[in-house]
C-alpha cells in the first residue's frame, strides 16, 4: 500500500501517512487531528485513532 495524504478541512494542512510503516505525525495516528490546527480528522483518520486504541 502506497503513502496516502489526507487535506485538513480547516486549515488546509496535508498529511502524508503510511498505513503499513506507520510513517507519519504521531498525533495524527493517536488522536486523528491535524498536527498543524488541532482539528479532528473523524472518519478519515486512521483506524487506529478511530478505536482509541491509544488514548490516554
């Protein structure tokens, strides 16, 4: 699976992210919110932070 890059809504911010190596800002794999504004990616996140499996 090739890197995917996914575009903030609010501020315009694109995350580049690899599923398999995890490549990618942590907080968008553990929280599923842009690294730049703060703003939930919702269903676009990863499954990972769509579980929750790393909240604290």
């Amino acid at each position: 699976m090739a890197e995917r890059t996914t575009l903030c809504e609010r501020c315009g911010y694109r995350v580049r992210w690899d599923p398999e190596t995890r490549a990618g800002p942590r907080v968008f794999y553990e929280d599923g919110e842009c690294p730049s504004c703060g703003e939930s990616f919702g269903d676009r996140a990863p499954v990972s932070a769509r579980r929750g499996s790393k909240r604290r």
